[in-house]
C-alpha cells in the first residue's frame, strides 16, 4: 500500500443511488416498503427525497439514511443528527487505514451516536496521515410513529441538518406502506 488512496462509499440498500425512483420488493408476509433516494449536496438532496414522496402521495416516512460523501462530513452530522425530534438514531461505519508504519487499522462503529462521536478525536487525525484508507458510514434515522410529509415536519430537519455547512451525501428515505 504505497500510493495514497482515499475510498467512501456506503450506499444503504434500495433503488440504484440517484436515481430517485422507489424501490422496494414486498417479500413473503412483509409489508411493503417504497424507498426515494437522493444525491448531492444535503440541502437538495433531503428536498429532493421528500419532494419525491410527497409526489408519490406517501403521508408517513419511517426512515432516513444519510450516506456522506466524505468522512469529515460524517463526523459534522453526527454533531446535528442528535437535533432531530423524534427519532431513534444510529451510526454504521466501518473504518480502515494503514498507519506510516504500514500496520493496518480497522474499526467498526454500530449503535448509539454518542459512541461514535466520541471515535472523532482519534480517526481524523489517523485518516489525514494514512497513506491508504477506506471508509464506509451512514447515520440512520428512525421515526416509529413516521415522520409526516404533509406539515412544515420535512423542512425543519432539513434546516437542522444544513445548520452548520453544507455536505454532500447520498439520501434515502424509506415509507412503510
């Protein structure tokens, strides 16, 4: 591993990344499930996944996934997500660097937001002075009694998300039907 490589990926399941169709099977005895995807810049994205539900006549969203483009947007979301009512939130990442000493270093973050804000301080660093690394990430948002597409609800987290700076990053939302 010589030559500085930088990969983020992390596509959460659904329809092909941008292209904003649903998706979605029903498999046997499931509930189906239609999925609007998004990408770009967050503040368009999110209004694009919404819009796009909206249209499709969906009241409720269950959940959102934000895939960020770049680590350090990852770890700027994390600092936000937490602003958004009424959701139960988690972080997926799966992080990988080779260390100038050439040892390899993987991490693997599932669960609570607090837990993985507080890896920041450690991966930032490593990762600006790994001569290879790999990451994947997405923050998830839960909502149990659905987000309602119908009132002012989609703006406000769109606000909240975008508060602090602008990122870029692959958007999901998932309606149960």
């Amino acid at each position: 591993m010589s030559d500085v490589t930088t990969t983020f990926t992390g596509f959460s399941g659904g329809g092909q990344p941008g292209s904003g169709q649903p998706s979605g099977e029903p498999g046997a005895g499931q509930p189906s499930a239609q999925t609007f995807s998004g990408e770009g810049v967050l503040k368009d994205a999110l209004s694009t996944v919404f819009q796009r539900a909206r249209a499709a006549k969906i009241g409720k969203v269950s959940r959102l996934a934000l895939t960020p483009f770049e680590v350090g947007h990852f770890f700027m979301l994390l600092n936000v997500v937490e602003s958004v009512p009424g959701a139960t939130k988690t972080a997926n990442a799966t992080i990988e660097f080779e260390t100038a000493a050439k040892s390899i270093i993987t991490m693997t973050i599932e669960g609570a937001i607090s837990d993985a804000k507080q890896t920041r301080e450690y991966v930032e660093p490593q990762l600006r002075a790994a001569t290879e690394k790999n990451v994947s990430a997405t923050i998830q948002l839960d909502f149990t009694d659905g987000l309602a597409l119908g009132g002012g609800e989609p703006e406000k987290i769109i606000e909240r998300l975008t508060k602090f700076g602008a990122s870029a990053a692959f958007v999901e939302v998932t309606a149960e039907a």
